[in-house]
C-alpha cells in the first residue's frame, strides 16, 4: 500500500511532443503578433512625421503674420550665418528662418527616414545638418516662385493672394540627403538667392520653368538619376515621398495636414506615373494643388 504523501509528491515532466506543441504555438504567436507590432510602430513615425510637417506649416503661418503677410522664403543670403563661404553674406535657409517660432531642430527630421550619413556638402555640426537637410520642403512654386530667367532668385507671395490656402501644399515630407546618390546636391548657379534643392519640394508640372529640369513629376526627371531608385524617397514625384505606407504627408496653406495618395496629389493633371515629366500638363487649373491659383 502506498503512503498518500508520496504520490502527492510525484511530478510529471512535460514530454517531447508537449515541449514541441508549445515551442510551435509561440512561433505562430510571434509570427501573427510581429507585423502588427511593426505596423504600429510605422503608424506612430507617420503621426509624429505628419505633426511634424503641420508643426512646421504653422510656424511658417506665424512668421508671415509678423512679416506684412510676405511668405516665408526659400532661403535668403545676408543673414551672418558664416555656413556655406558662397556669398560674403551667406545663406540661410527657411528651416533657419522660422527657428524662433519653432525653437527646435529635430522637428525638421522626419522619423520615417532610416538612419544614415548627412550629405550636406560643407563640414558642419549635426545642429547645421538638421537646418540644411531638412526632411520636410517648401512648396516654392506657390509661395515664393522662381522667374524662369535667370537669376531666377524666388519672389514671395503674400500669403491672402493663395486663392485657396486649404487645397494649396505649403509643406511635404521629402527625400533626405543621406537617401541621394549626388553627395552634397545643392543649388546656387540659378542666382545668389536661389534656394538649396534640400529644402524644397517640386511641383506635379514643369510649367513655363522647363530650365529647372528637376522641377516636376515624372519617370525621366532629374530626380531619377539623383535619388535612390524607390517611388517611397520621391524619385519621381519631385522629392515628395511616399513613405507613409505608399501616401504623401502635406501640410496645406490652412496649417491642416493629411495624408494622400500620388494621383490625389496630381489632380487636375494628366499625371500617370508613366508620361514624361515634358508632357504633364495642368487639365483642370481649379483642381491643381501646387501653384496657389484659381
């Protein structure tokens, strides 16, 4: 007869086929659970990149508001900043000028962009990195548009002349420089005041500015030599990306900011993704979203 106290003390080992049920079940645990996990960090870079480019829209609204309703610039030379040695009087870019109503270098980093080198073609701190490789552009082609001629130094609008501020991009998140294959790609030959090519983002047409080849959207821009071939880095959309799960992020003339798909962003075109960049025309002027008109 056996003492109660020695069965109550007997174990059971889990056996090789329980130790194999259970190792299985938590590899398909991990499989189902891993992308959902990885889909939601990626939606929590796109809410911080889409706060962002809002952030920066807004502060680009206030500096107009304490400067006689002028939109901002692209970028201007004579303010001291002793950065680039190309003018006596230097250059600063629109990231720069708005800094005392954004005080914040990092807002200009989009979280989506994967780690990697700054390209910006002069020694520099990582603050003057962030400034000049900015991960958001201005849409200049609105706000402060370049004559045809050279210079072609940009002239600002007054922000009330934007017909419809709300349908108008004012910023996009863009390419980043670590991301083009032209170490250092800047602009300073289209005049004194023309603006770096890093802080700014193009429009779906080339309109009359066919000297700036790499102003508009298409397979055979200039864009597609100079950035990573990857439809999600703007290649062929001007610089603006698509990182948001294939979506631009905009901000618009308002302040709002949303998320659209490429051919939402070319409404009002005959953009197709395939046509040449010399063939995109503007069909519906009411409905176009990059030149602050109509």
């Amino acid at each position: 007869m056996c003492h109660p106290s020695q069965n109550q003390g007997a174990r059971r080992a889990f056996t090789l086929i329980e130790l194999l049920v259970v190792i299985a079940i938590i590899a398909i645990l991990a499989a189902i659970l891993f992308p959902v996990f990885a889909q939601a960090k990626q939606a929590a870079k796109q809410a911080t990149s889409l706060s962002n480019v809002k952030q920066t829209a807004l502060a680009a609204i206030m500096y107009s508001g304490d400067y006689d309703d002028v939109a901002i610039m692209p970028g201007v030379y004579g303010a001291g900043t002793g950065i680039t040695g190309l003018n006596p009087k230097d250059y600063a870019p629109w990231s720069m000028i708005i800094q005392p109503y954004v005080k914040s270098i990092d807002i200009f980093s989009d979280p989506q962009v994967g780690a990697g080198v700054f390209k910006f073609p002069f020694p520099a701190s990582n603050a003057w990195n962030k400034l000049f490789d900015t991960q958001y552009g201005l849409n200049f082609r609105a706000y402060a548009p370049m004559p045809a001629i050279p210079p072609a130094n940009p002239v600002p609008k007054s922000m009330t002349s934007i017909a419809r501020p709300a349908e108008t991009v004012f910023f996009a998140a863009k390419t980043a420089l670590n991301e083009l294959t032209i170490p250092g790609f800047w602009s300073d030959y289209f005049g004194d005041e023309s603006p770096f090519l890093a802080q700014i983002v193009w429009p779906v047409v080339c309109d009359a500015e066919i000297h700036f080849a790499p102003d508009c959207w298409g397979p055979d821009s200039f864009f597609n030599y100079a950035i990573v071939n990857n439809k999600a880095n703007g290649y062929q959309t001007g610089e603006v990306s698509q990182r948001g799960s294939g979506l631009m992020l905009i901000a618009w003339g308002d302040g709002h900011a949303s998320k659209k798909s490429a051919g939402a962003m070319a409404v009002g075109t005959n953009y197709d993704g395939v046509r040449s960049m010399f063939a995109t025309t503007i069909t519906d002027p009411s409905k176009y979203l990059w030149d602050g008109k109509q």
